[in-house]
C-alpha cells in the first residue's frame, strides 16, 4: 500500500478528513426537492480537495472499498435524521454488489442507526462491468425486498448498458449527462432520450436526467415526462448543514 493509499485508510479508520456534500435533486411533478445523492470528499493536507473520480479507484486498488462504503452508509444515516423527508442516495461499486452479504450489512447498519431503508438508495456506478452473477442479483433483490431503492446510475456511458435493464431489476435509472448535453438543440438526441424515458416508464422505472445544466434542458426534460432532474441548474453539490435550508427555501 503506497503512502496516499495508507494516508486515505487512516482517514476513514480515523474518520480525518472525510466529509460529505450532498447535490440535490428536483421532483419534476411536485417541483420540490425531494432527494439528495451524497457525494464524497477529502481534504488531504497536502493534495487539497481530493474528488471520488481519484477517490474510487484509490480505494478500490487499497482493497478500502469495504471500510469506505462502511463509512459514507454510517455518515449518511447520521446525517438523514435532520432531513428525515428527503431521500438520500449513495453510490455502491459494482465490487461491492458482487460481495456476499452486502445487502445484509446495508440493512444492519440502517437498523442499528434507525434510519428509514425506504429514503435510502443505493446506485450503481459504472466504474467496473456488473457481473451478471448469483451474488450480484441476489444483493439486488435483497436491498430492493427491504424497500431501499435501487439505481442504474450513469447510464448510456461506459459499462452502464441497455442490457442492464432486462438481466436486474432496478427502481429507477440515472441518465448520464452525455445523453443531456444536446438537449433541445439535436433532435436526433432528443428522440434518443424521448424513446428511453417512455421505455423506462413501461418497465416501472423512474428516470433521473443528470448534469442538466441549461433551461432548455430542463424544459425539454419536462416535456418529455422525466421524472426528476440533477444538475447545477437545481444546485451544485452544497454542504450537508445546508440542505434542509435549501430543501425548504427551493422555489422555481
């Protein structure tokens, strides 16, 4: 383990350093916020703010995934009780769902921490291939049986495939923002997004649109009957002490 790596593992064992910020996210129907994925940060007193895009792979290659996941779960129960209404979203590693008894320590840790399982959500990153495993699936159906929901996030970039969608079963898919960028400005693109959304919606799956930055944008998502929209047009990612104000205050 390299000296960063070992840096990173005192952290969370010392929980030094590691901090949460939360993005929130629009209900298109109700125009408030009603959900907030959690993303992590650390402060290194050397490097500064270190992103997950160099996060992840650091504690993957560590093999910290475990401790790592362990601790943003307990971060977030904590900090749900002060915004018990607002569903919170964490991101889980492809790794991770291909562990045995994942599903299990989720649940414990929501029991232990009393935090409702139905305003957490899991999502899936597309950083490594989903093996279609029995362990992988059985997670899957394990979380989803305990009403915590589960979502295919990034999708329509890298490994996140269409095929995704008839090997598990999923609540709800998060539209990567490549598929967002040219919104109202390409009308192939906007078929392309139209088509998947309709699909989804046939399937029971509730859309997210992701990195929607523009007012056209968001309209055409609208338009389309996307049911909830992420991006720096709603808010960038804020501390968690701001989110209840900003829950409250939010107005379109």
């Amino acid at each position: 383990m390299n000296i960063i790596a070992a840096e990173f593992e005192a952290a969370i064992r010392e929980n030094r350093g590691l901090a949460l910020n939360y993005q929130p996210i629009l209900n298109v129907s109700t125009q408030r916020i009603d959900s907030a994925e959690a993303l992590l940060r650390w402060h290194h007193h050397e490097l500064g703010l270190v992103s997950p895009v160099r996060i992840i792979p650091l504690a993957e290659q560590a093999g910290l995934m475990n401790k790592l996941g362990d601790w943003v779960l307990n971060e977030v129960c904590r900090q749900h009780k002060e915004i018990p209404d607002c569903a919170l979203s964490i991101n889980a590693s492809p790794l991770q769902l291909d562990q045995e008894g994942f599903a299990d320590n989720v649940a414990m840790t929501l029991e232990h921490a009393r935090c409702n399982g139905g305003k957490i959500e899991i999502e899936i990153t597309e950083n490594h291939q989903l093996n279609n495993t029995i362990r992988v699936r059985k997670n899957i159906r394990q979380l989803r049986e305990r009403g915590i929901t589960v979502a295919l996030d990034d999708f329509g970039s890298g490994h996140a495939g269409i095929h995704y969608l008839y090997q598990y079963e999923f609540d709800k898919v998060k539209m990567d923002k490549s598929l967002i960028a040219q919104l109202g400005t390409n009308k192939k693109n906007d078929l392309l997004v139209e088509s998947l959304i309709r699909v989804l919606h046939q399937m029971n799956i509730s859309v997210t649109a992701e990195g929607v930055e523009s007012e056209v944008q968001l309209r055409t998502l609208e338009k389309f009957q996307c049911d909830r929209i992420q991006g720096f047009i709603i808010s960038c990612p804020i501390e968690a002490s701001r989110l209840a104000t900003f829950i409250q205050a939010y107005r379109r």
